[in-house]
C-alpha cells in the first residue's frame, strides 16, 4: 500500500482545519452569527390607507411579539399590529 491509496491518506474531517485555505479561515474569524428574531409591525389606519408607524422593535420569541401585536391592537380599530420572521445580527439590532 504505497503512493495514493485511500490507506495511506489521512482522513480529514470538516472540523479538521488543516488543509483549509487561509481565505476561508480568514472568513471563519470574522463570521458574525445571525439569529431568526421576530419584527413587531405597527400600523395606524388613516383617510389615506394604513401608515406604517413602527418597525424597530424585534423578539426572541414570536410569543412575546405577538402578546404585542395582540396589545396594540386592542387599543382601537385604528391600529393593526403583526409579527414577521426576519434574520438579524444581534449584535447590531437590539432583541428582546
């Protein structure tokens, strides 16, 4: 078994960065995580149509977002409130 048989390579894993080319290491340090978080949508209905008056408040949880939504909505018929998913950095959005 001499030469390029299979025996003789050493098995590498995606964990193993050996072999890695520098640029793709390079990327790996400076990778920044993004997260799934909840946008909270508020809209005021007006002569005009709905307004969109508030998108800047994000959730970890849909649950919390929609207790919200369900909130703002029950102040009046005026006011719509929804949750999407969206992909945030947290570490430049403030989540709650």
């Amino acid at each position: 078994m001499e030469g390029n048989h299979p025996a003789n390579q050493t098995h590498r894993t995606h964990y193993d960065w050996h072999g890695w080319d520098d640029d793709l290491a390079s990327d790996w340090h400076n990778f920044r995580p993004v997260i799934h978080a909840f946008l909270l949508f508020v809209f005021i209905a007006g002569d005009e149509g709905k307004r969109l008056v508030s998108n800047d408040l994000y959730f970890y949880s849909v649950d919390d977002c929609t207790y919200f939504a369900r909130a703002l909505h029950k102040q009046g018929g005026d006011i719509t409130a929804y949750c999407l998913p969206r992909l945030v950095d947290p570490d430049k959005i403030k989540v709650y």
